[in-house]
C-alpha cells in the first residue's frame, strides 16, 4: 500500500485516532483527510478538527448525521424490536454503518483512494467499518493500523501520545475505552475487564445513579405511527429531538444501565457497561403498544427473528441482504402499531401504566369475567379436547 496517495480516516479526536492520524502521516507520507461524524456525541466537534489540523490532517469533514442517525438506523432497530443477546441495545452497532457509508461519500469528494478506522483486532468495530465499506464500496483499500503496527495496547498508545506530544483526553490513570451517541454511552476496558469487578457510580457520565433519582415517579407518553416514535407527552418532534427528550427523562430517573458480558462476533466474550436512557424508554414504549395491536402469532413468528436481526447489526451486517429483507418482514408486522404508551419511570425502572391504539386487537368483552361477549365459557370444552388429543393417545399406549 506504499503508493496510497490520500486515506481518509474515520476520526474521533480520541486516543486511538490520533495516534492513528499521526502514525498514517509519517508511515504513508500522503495525504490524511479527517471525517468526523456527528451522531450526538455531545463533544466539541470544532475542538476535535482544530487537534485533527495540528497533528497534521490535510483536511477535516465534519457531518451533522444526527437526524439521518436515528431515523435510518436507530427507528429501524427499534422498530425490529432488536436487542443483542438479551440485554444490548447496541448503540455502538448501529452506529458504525452510518459512518462507514458517508466515510466512503467523504473518500468520494476528496478523491481519496484508501480509507482508515481506529478499530483493534479484538473488537466488533472492525467488522463494522469493513463489511459496510465491502457491501459499498469493494474497490477502496483499507488501512487497519492495529492490524499492521507493532503496538499492542493502549498503554503504549498512551506513551506514544506523550512522546509526540499529542493531546488525548485518555490518561493511565482514565484508561476507560468510551464510545458516545445520541443512543447511548459504552465503557470498556481498564478495570471493567475483570467481570467481578462492580462498576463504580463515578464510570457514568450520563445517568443519575437510581438511588439518587427523584423520589417521585413520572409519567411519560410516547406515541408512534407504523412503529416510528412521533410524540412525546402530546408534542411531535423530530427524530433526533425525540430520542433527545426521553434521553434527558430517562438520564433524569437512572433509566438504561447495563452491565454485562456478550459474546463479541470474533469469538471471545467481553464486558460492556452501557447507558441507553432514551433507548430503554422507547423499547419498552414500543413493545406494550406491539402487544396491544399485533396479531399473536405475527407477534411471535417476529420475536423469532430478532436474535437473528441482532445479529446482524451487531455483527456489522446492516447492508447485507439478509438485514434488508428481514427488514421488509418487520416493517409489514408494523402497519398497525399505530398509537400511544404510557410509561412511569422511576429510579432506573420503566413500568408500563397504560397503551392504547385505533388499531387494537384487544376485545373487553371477549376476555371480561362479566358478560360473554361472543365467547362462552362452554366453547373452550372442544377446544381443550382437541389439545389434549395427542396427549391422552400418548398415555393410552404406555
């Protein structure tokens, strides 16, 4: 790759990509465009170039995607219903496709040849970046720098920071891997990688911890059309300054904290410790108004494929075939989920209260203890006969 000409990198401003910035220039001796992605960080992006531009980028291109972010990537998601493992949201997962695609517009615009990530070979993000530029763009070349150079921790990516006199806001003493959105915050790495060791309150940069919340509960609304939020508490909003409101309810109540440990798409498991205040709202939102307006078996032939879909984002699949069409399946269960939940948050916890939906299947009469309303008692008699059926043929031969 010695006649690369100009790498356009997937910059952060961290630790990791400024190293990497540096590293790129006096290895290649090309030019370095800096992409910076805005997806609700909440950073100073201008800080972040301004570091870009004094370690030596030829360029930097900072693009607001924060409305594209969660419209595109975070609404499908939620509407699948998606969740990784049980428990991660995957913030970070959803994350990466859309920087990896307008990295590859950015390359694009410069006329770069080559594209750059800060990923280590341990990680998901790898995966992420490089399958998205494959689905994309093939004919890019890709420069992995913790594939290629000699350095084997962020210790000594530290040192090398030092050494150059490079400002990074990851010291020994913070060596905590943080990754930032408007979705939600991950820690990894420093004390965390020991599985037994208890986060202290002091990690999160987000959240009240949920025995300091306030010592009421409060009640939030959100409404959504065709499995998209739209609303919260009566008021529509934008995409992004939806997922913003009920992150700032939910940072409020200690809504959204995960500590666990998953199993990474390489093969080895890892510790993770999340903060999804806004995501957790809307999950829990979205699933009470599923079960009010969705059929029971289109409801569970879906909740068949959401380890499937899961795996697809978290494994970096978001422009594969198969994600596409499982996508046209979710969004056909969809249509009717049409409607309002009511959710009280209080000290880390979200209790459904209430949903309600023009397209409810719920029938009051059907299932009230107190009139008939087109369905007998005595009908469930043949019902419970043919179930039991193959059971009783099965005693009979013992």
């Amino acid at each position: 790759m010695k006649d690369i000409k100009h790498i356009v990198l997937a910059y952060s401003g961290g630790l990791d990509t400024s190293v990497i910035l540096d590293w790129l220039l006096q290895t290649y001796r090309c030019k370095v465009t800096c992409f910076i992605a805005d997806i609700g960080q909440d950073e100073d992006l201008r800080l972040a170039a301004r570091r870009a531009r004094a370690v030596g980028a030829t360029g930097v291109i900072v693009a607001d995607l924060r409305r594209e972010f969660v419209r595109d990537f975070v609404f499908p998601m939620v509407r699948a219903a998606a969740v990784y493992e049980g428990s991660y949201l995957m913030g970070t997962s959803i994350a990466r496709p859309v920087i990896a695609r307008h990295q590859l517009e950015a390359a694009r615009h410069v006329g770069a040849d080559a594209v750059a990530h800060g990923s280590t070979g341990k990680g998901n993000d790898q995966a992420r970046f490089e399958l998205t530029y494959a689905a994309l763009d093939p004919a890019i070349r890709v420069i992995t720098p913790w594939r290629l150079w000699p350095y084997t921790s962020r210790k000594e990516l530290v040192d090398y920071a030092r050494k150059r006199r490079i400002p990074v806001p990851v010291t020994r003493s913070k060596p905590y891997s943080v990754d930032r959105n408007l979705f939600h915050i991950s820690y990894e790495g420093g004390p965390l990688e020991d599985p037994w060791y208890a986060p202290q309150d002091s990690l999160f940069e987000w959240t009240t911890s949920p025995q300091k919340g306030p010592a009421r509960p409060e009640t939030v609304v959100v409404e959504f059309q065709r499995g998209d939020p739209v609303a919260v508490n009566g008021r529509r909003l934008s995409p992004e300054a939806l997922l913003d409101r009920l992150n700032r309810l939910g940072v409020k109540h200690g809504i959204g904290r995960v500590d666990m440990v998953e199993n990474r798409f390489i093969g080895i498991k890892s510790r993770g410790v999340y903060e999804t205040p806004g995501g957790t709202i809307l999950h829990a939102a979205h699933r009470a108004l599923e079960h009010l307006t969705l059929d029971r078996e289109v409801l569970h032939l879906r909740d068949q494929l959401i380890p499937r879909y899961a795996e697809c984002v978290y494994y970096g699949f978001w422009f594969s075939p198969e994600r596409r069409a499982l996508q046209k399946l979710v969004d056909e269960t969809q249509r009717n989920v049409t409607g309002r939940a009511r959710v009280e948050l209080y000290r880390g916890t979200c209790r459904i209260t209430g949903r309600a939906s023009p397209f409810s299947l719920y029938r009051q009469a059907m299932v009230s203890f107190e009139e008939e309303g087109g369905l007998s008692h005595k009908d469930a008699t043949g019902f419970i006969r043919l179930q039991g059926l193959r059971l009783r043929n099965r005693a009979g031969k013992r």
